[in-house]
C-alpha cells in the first residue's frame, strides 16, 4: 500500500536522528580525547605560518569544541622580524575551528577574533617598518602552489587601538576604538576591510577592497577602492595601485566636506586666513606618486565658486600647491569679509593685528581667469590673476581685470616679518568711473567723470593703522568730463565778485563740473602732499595746494578758484576735515579786499595792531626812502 507523507518523515526521521545522535556522541568523544598541547601548538603554528608573527602568551588557554570549537589564548604578543617589542598585543585571541576536520583530529583555523587589540606601527626612515615582515609572509603563503596555503581568510578586530610612529618625522597618530573586519577569501584573491574607528575626536567609518591582494602586497599593479566617511570629511578613490619602487595610485577622487576649514583643522594642516572656506567638493582624475598628487580634469567647489582645469600638491617636507583654474563667476568676499580697514563704526582705521600665520605654512603659485569677480562691493568682468606664495612672501599680479567700467593691470605683494607686514602696491587703471574707482580705493565719493589712475605705494605696519602711518609712493589721476559735488564753484564765484561780504551762501551744496582733472600726490609717512591739482572747467578754474593725513583721514588745504570772464575775478578758499565730509569756505582776508567799502576798515584794523602807525602804501617816496635805508644798513 502506498505510504502516507507522515508515515514517510517517520521512517526518513529515525536514520537522520540516529545520524546526528551518533555525530553527537562522537563531538563529546572528541572534546575528551582532544589532545589539548598538540590543538595549541597547531593553532600558533597557522598563525604563524599566515602571518610571519610569532606568539608569545603570558595568560590563560581555554579550549571548546561544544557548542562553539574554538581555543582563546589571552595576553597575547606578536612579534616578527626580529623585533624586541611586540608588532601586536592582544587581551583576547581567539581561533575559531573548522568542525569537521577538528572530528578527525585535524586543527584548521576557520577565522580569527582580536579582542582589544594594541597595534603598534612604526616606519623607518628607510620606508620599511616593523609590519613588512609580516606582509611579506602573507604575499608569499598566498601565493598559488606555495607550500602552506593561506589557512583562514578573515580576522575580525574589536576595541582596538593602534599607534603609529614615523622615525624621520617624528609624527605620531593614534586610532582607537577599533571595530574592523578584514577578509580575503579562499576562493578569490581580492581582500576588504571594511569598519570603524575614532580619530582625533572624530568617528570614522571606512572600507577599501583589492581586487587582487596577492599582487598588491608583491608591489603590483591592482584594483583599489577606498572610502572614509566622517562628519568633517568625505574621501573615495576608486582606480588602481602600486607600489614597485614608490607607492602609486590612478583613479577617480572624489572629497566633500561641510566646511573645509573644519576639515583642515581635524587632519592637522594649517587653516588660511580667517574667513570663508566652508563648503568644499572636488571631484578629478587622480595621479599620486610618493608624496605628490597631480589632478587633472578638476572640478572644484568652494563657498559656492566652481571652478575646472589641473592641481598639483606635493608634501615634500613643506606643502606645495600648483593650479591653473577657470570659472564663470567668482565671489571672493568670504575670504576679505574679516579684513575691515576702518574700525567698525567709526572713521578711524582698524588698530587690530594682523594674522600673517598663514603665508608661512604653505606654498602656492596658482593661475586663476574667471568671467565675472566679485571682491567685496566690487564687481569686475573679466579677469586673470595669478598668486605665488612662497617662503612667506605673497604676490598677487592683475594681468587684465575688467573694473569700474574700464581697465585695471597691476600687481600686490606683501611678506612677512615677524609681525610686520611690508605691503607693495602698483596698479594702473585706463578709462575708468572715477566716481566708483575713488570711493573704493581712497574713500572719496566727491569726484565723478572718467579717466586713468596710477598708484604705487609701499607700507609697513602690523595692522591697517601702522600701514597708513608708514605710507610711501605716489598717485596721480587724469580725469575728463566729470563734476566735483560739495560746492558750485561758478555760482560761488559770480556771487561773491558782485557783493564779496553777501555772507550767509551756502558753500557746501551743488557740483562743479570740469573738462580737465589733474591730481599728482605723493605719500611720505601717511602725509599725502600736492604736488598738481588743477580743475579746469567750462566757466572755472581750481588749483589747490597742501596735504592730507591719511592716518587722520583729514584735509589741510589751499586753493584759489577764478572765474573765465574778462574780469578774471579769483578767490582764495581753503579745504579743512574729514576726507568723507570736509568744510570748505573761502579766505576771509580776501573777500574783504574785495569789497570796496570793507577793504578800508581792513586796514585801519592792521594799524590798531601795529601799534598805530598806517602801513605806508607801497611805491610811495616814504616807501622808498625806507627800503635805501634798509640797504645802507
């Protein structure tokens, strides 16, 4: 009769369950025959076959084959090549067994646990360290048809902590909390290691894969992918590696990170300047031979700017970077928005110091055109400039920028001394707003019209306020077809040659329009003196002598303004404060000498202060006979 399906498991059952009660029976045989001595000296003779370390175990040994196979040897040292001090200390080492060959008395490692592991690092100057013996070994045991085969193909790591040491540099790191799993199975010859770690405060999570390890460790060429994510940073290359003479990589490289000024401070390299670097991503073809790194097809992200072309960064005892980039549009206000020349606030210049660390922990010589720029409240089309920073010394050259409706050209350095900043500046403008021009460069917004500007100054100083003070060079502006505001020089002029003591005008409102600006002024000490200013107008003329403190930020001038009539009527005035609202009135004396009933009473005023006597009018024969007299004498 045919069989039931219960019936049919019964029967299938029963063999099964004698099969297993007979394995079972034959697992407790073997943990009470197993000779313990010949499973440990097995277990430390794999691993010391796979790994080239040797070890040495100060603790405990405690072996189980029910319900889990494995022996645990605890306070463990591994040593190899020689070595006084241990590669690796390990509280907990423990060696999981293949079952089925521990049944027949065969002791294979199936993987590895190290639990709080203490891995110590140390590289030689000679590029070799205390681990290549170890890597070695593994190259070889993995080898096809080496003699001892890899036996176990993974080694798991818990609350670990590994310290590096660099003999040439000194440099020190340390990477704790440890939770890594390292692979590399039997039927392939990749290899991954993919986990956690802390550091430097940060918990970081990473992985990198080989596609062929064996070739790798020999110095081969082979696959690689790597990643590291953190909160500051994000790191992922995907290409190639090799190491015959010197370590070489080639691939995609891919960075992020929310503020690359975070990101420089938690890897330990030195942070430029104050401001901006945040956002940061670049993404570009990798070429890493030793300490140097070459990028080409670069696109860069920073503050928002974009830009693309090549980079090059070299680490050869001092940081070097090369780059030539190009953008559409450029914002470099992040990087100025903490440099204030004047005091929050207030008229006077910034007294704060510099911080000029930064030129002194990198060199940099980079090419940069963009279309359109933006430096603060100034907005320039198209542009090309070129920074070298090298040995503390910055020098930014201007080869054309588009500015203030014009063309600028020119050149900026600065170097470092001690505290001291020795600032360099030539600069020429062709054809420009000069309304724009002179409110940005100098904080006069009095002038308008177009023309050319030249500057060339040289300044020392820890602080904007200690560069005006030490102010050196020369400026001069051509302008045409413009206008100064703050007085009407014509109307001012027609209404005092008809009454000179009207009074009570208003000598601050209106504008002065010229034909012809010419301003030539040099700067010694923070003092700026007129050397030609002449304003020449369609009805006016204005010529102005003096100087101007550019610490105080003030006018002490004289000028003289006439009219281009037949009379040639003229006035003396003089300019005095604030550069941003200065008073300008004119010579009192003279207005009075040009009043007919006034000038009279002028004099009488200059007897009584003589003592009395009437000045004698000149080419008078009392004049005359005085100045015989005073040559006899």
């Amino acid at each position: 009769m045919p069989l039931t399906m219960a019936q049919g498991m019964k029967r299938l059952g029963t063999p099964i369950a004698a099969l297993l009660g007979v394995a079972l029976i034959a697992l407790i045989a073997t943990s009470w025959l197993i000779n313990r001595d010949a499973l440990r000296k097995a277990v430390e003779a794999q691993i010391r076959d796979v790994t080239g370390l040797e070890l040495s175990v100060d603790g405990n040994i405690d072996i189980s084959v029910l319900p889990a196979s494995y022996i645990s040897f605890h306070d463990v040292g591994l040593k190899g090549g020689g070595t006084a001090d241990p590669a690796l200390h390990v509280d907990v080492l423990t060696a999981n067994l293949r079952l089925l060959p521990l049944l027949l008395q065969r002791f294979e490692i199936a993987d590895l646990t190290l639990l709080r592991p203490h891995i110590h690092v140390s590289l030689k100057p000679d590029g070799e360290s205390n681990w290549t013996p170890f890597i070695q070994t593994i190259a070889r045991t993995m080898k096809p048809g080496a003699d001892n085969q890899v036996s176990f193909s993974e080694i798991r790591i818990q609350d670990g902590v590994l310290d590096y040491l660099d003999a040439a540099t000194n440099a020190t790191e340390k990477l704790e909390d440890i939770d890594l799993s390292l692979a590399w199975p039997s039927i392939s010859r990749s290899f991954a290691a993919t986990g956690q770690f802390d550091w430097r405060g940060e918990r970081v999570d990473g992985s990198i894969s080989f596609a062929d390890f064996v070739a790798a460790l020999s110095g081969e060429r082979s696959g690689l992918k790597a990643r590291i994510a953190s909160a500051p940073l994000k790191l992922a290359f995907d290409g190639s590696v090799a190491n015959r003479t010197s370590p070489m990589m080639e691939g995609t490289l891919t960075i992020d990170s929310p503020s690359l000024r975070n990101a420089l401070r938690w890897t330990g390299q030195p942070q430029p300047g104050s401001g901006g670097f945040g956002r940061f991503a670049l993404k570009a073809r990798a070429n890493v031979v030793g300490a140097s790194i070459a990028l080409t097809n670069v696109n860069v992200e920073l503050d928002g700017n974009t830009a693309e072309g090549v980079m090059t960064y070299a680490n050869n005892g001092r940081q070097t970077l090369q780059a030539t980039l190009a953008a559409d549009a450029l914002d470099f206000t992040p990087y100025i928005s903490t440099f204030r020349l004047l005091a929050s606030g207030a008229r006077d210049w910034n007294r704060q110091l510099f911080d000029l660390n930064g030129l002194s922990s990198t060199d940099l010589d980079m090419r940069l055109s963009a279309a359109k720029l933006t430096v603060g409240p100034t907005k320039l089309g198209r542009t090309a400039i070129g920074a070298n920073l090298r040995n503390g010394t910055l020098a930014l050259s201007v080869g054309e920028a588009q500015v203030y409706g014009g063309i600028a050209k020119g050149s900026f350095g600065i170097s470092r001394a001690d505290t001291v900043a020795d600032i360099k500046a030539q600069f020429q403008f062709t054809d420009v707003d000069l309304q724009a021009c002179a409110t940005e460069l100098f904080g006069l917004n009095k002038l308008s019209g177009r023309g050319n500007v030249n500057v060339s100054l040289v300044a020392s100083g820890s602080s904007p306020f200690g560069l005006v003070q030490s102010l050196d060079g020369t400026a001069t502006v051509t302008g045409h077809d413009g206008a100064i505001s703050g007085f009407n020089a014509e109307q001012l002029l027609k209404r005092l040659e008809r009454r000179p003591l009207s009074g009570g005008g208003n000598f601050r409102s209106g504008t002065t329009p010229y034909d012809k600006l010419t301003i030539a002024v040099k700067f010694a000490d923070g003092i700026a003196t007129a050397e030609d200013i002449r304003i020449e107008g369609p009805a006016a003329k204005i010529t102005l002598t003096g100087t101007a403190s550019v610490p105080t930020r003030e006018y002490d001038m004289k000028g003289v303004a006439s009219l281009n009539t037949t009379s040639g009527f003229q006035l003396p005035f003089m300019v005095q404060g604030p550069w941003d609202d200065p008073l300008i009135f004119p010579d009192p004396e003279a207005l009075i000498r040009q009043s007919p009933a006034a000038s009279p009473f002028l004099d009488l005023l200059k007897q009584r202060i003589t003592g009395g006597k009437r000045p004698t009018p000149e080419g008078s024969p009392t004049a005359e006979n005085a100045k015989e007299g005073a040559k006899s004498n």
